[in-house]
C-alpha cells in the first residue's frame, strides 16, 4: 500500500538540503465511524451551508473570515492565505539541538515519519540523519503543516526520522491551574506500602499489543449484537472507593492481583515466591 505524504519539502542542516516527504506515524485503524440518521425515514442527514438571507449556497463561492468586531469580518480568499511566505512553509530547517530529557512530555504532540522524497535525496538525508544519530541528541526545526507552523522534534528511527510536532508554550496550561486544590496532607505510610507492593505485581515491560481500544472493540460488538437483534445489557457504573475502607480496599487488591499474577507475566513464578500479602507495620504508640 502506496502512503500519500502528509507534507514535501526539504529537510536543512545549516548549508545541506535534501528533499523530504512527511508521513503522519499514526492511522484510524477500525475506527468506528457513525452518521447522523433521520429514524423516522432511515435516511442519512445532508449538512447544507445556508445563509440565513440567501439561503443555501455552494461551499466552493465561500471565503474565510476573521471577526475583528460583533459581525464584521476581514475576508481572506485562499490565494491570499497562500501569499503568506515563510520559509518553514516549504523548509523543515533545523535551528536548534538539544538533550531528549529535556523537552517535556506535556509538548509531545504529533508523530510523523520523515523519509528522503526521491533516490536523490537519499545521500543527504543519510548524513543528516547519521549525525544526528550520533550527537544522541534531538533536533529542533520548524514547518507549516496546513496553515500553522508547527515545531519538529527530529529524531533517527531506524532508516528514516522520527518527527513530532510539539505544542508552543501558550497551547499547554500550567499544572498549578488544575492542582493548586490538591491538598497537601501525606498519605497513609501503611497504605502507600501497600499500593507499592501492588505496583510491583503490575511491573513488566511495554507491550502495546495488550493495549486495544476497548472502547472501540465493545461498540463493534454493540452493532454486531444490534444486526442479530439483540438488546444490548447495560453495564453498571463502578462505584467510588469509600475513604474509610481504603485500606480494606488496598489489601484486597493486593491479594486479587496476586492470584492472577501466573496468568498475566510469563515470569511469574519469581514473583510468586514473594508474599501474597504485606501486614503493614503497627504504628508506634505517641
């Protein structure tokens, strides 16, 4: 299967071009798609643009407009957009190098997969990537993708470079907006032992084969169910764990994920010597 890039261009280290071609890393996979449906009829709703004086009218006569007060508009036609030149709209141009650790994952966006656009290219892209290869460090550029300019993060993936879009600054919120109400009481000594012993019966390395869209999978098995004439069970909504039996809560997790243990790591056996269960220290009196 033949992949249409997202974007072309060239990829510039300082005075070496190559042409590039961008490829977006992720897909909709089985994706569960709906349309909205009249059920009196069973037809599929059309969405038609109307203007609420003249009516309906044809998508291809609109422009794009930018409101500068209540109802008035400044109106840009697509030529003019495209008039905009930066030199990132057909340049990934690298700028900056700098350590991966120290670009935070809350600015990770999009991936991207960056491939030499043509047998010509192939040699510069090479070097380009080789070096960045052995800097061990990760590359900053610039490109416009659609009609924004997006920042890179370039890094060697096996032949080719990973590429991921990163969020500016004003895009990502600062945490103490959202946890400044997070009290600062310390938790229970005894239940954090707890919950760490059932961290160590999760531990095990990073398969993303385990990890479907469940989400997904049950609404397909919804239609399916609906196709056969079935009516669908609901599903009860699980319910909150009540502070005071927390503790209770934790140990019953703790000797639940230790019985499934054998069936989830194929090394269980190891961790099957350890204790089912960890009896939480007695606090001190005083």
């Amino acid at each position: 299967m033949a992949y249409r890039p997202t974007w072309q261009g060239h990829l510039k280290l300082s005075l070496v071009t190559c042409p590039v071609a961008l490829y977006t890393a992720i897909s909709s996979g089985g994706d569960v798609h709906f349309n909205l449906i009249n059920p009196k009829t069973n037809n599929r709703i059309k969405m038609i643009t109307t203007d609420p004086d003249t009516g309906p009218i044809d998508r291809s006569e609109l422009v794009k407009g930018y409101e500068v007060s209540k109802g008035e508009y400044i109106l840009l036609s697509n030529e003019e957009i495209a008039s905009v030149k930066l030199e990132s709209t057909k340049t990934i141009d690298i700028e900056r190098f700098v350590a991966g650790g120290e670009i935070d994952r809350l600015y990770w966006d999009h991936p991207y997969f960056l491939a030499p656009d043509g047998k010509l290219a192939q040699e510069a892209f090479g070097v380009i990537r080789t070096a960045m290869e052995k800097s061990g460090q990760i590359a900053l550029a610039r490109v416009v993708i659609g009609t924004r300019e997006r920042i890179l993060a370039l890094e060697p993936r096996d032949k080719g470079i990973l590429a991921y879009t990163i969020r500016t600054d004003a895009e990502v919120r600062k945490p103490d907006e959202i946890f400044a109400g997070i009290s600062d009481k310390a938790a229970d000594a005894n239940m954090i032992a707890i919950a760490e012993k059932i961290i160590e019966q999760q531990e095990g390395p990073f398969d993303p084969s385990r990890f479907v869209d469940r989400y997904e999978e049950a609404l397909k098995a919804l239609i399916e169910d609906k196709k056969k004439g079935h009516t669908p069970a609901k599903v009860a909504e699980p319910e909150d764990t009540n502070v005071v039996d927390l503790m209770a809560a934790l140990r019953a997790s703790l000797n639940a994920k230790g019985k499934g243990a054998a069936k989830d790591e194929p090394n269980s056996k190891a961790k099957a010597a350890k204790p089912a269960t960890a009896k939480p220290r007695a606090r001190k009196a005083g």
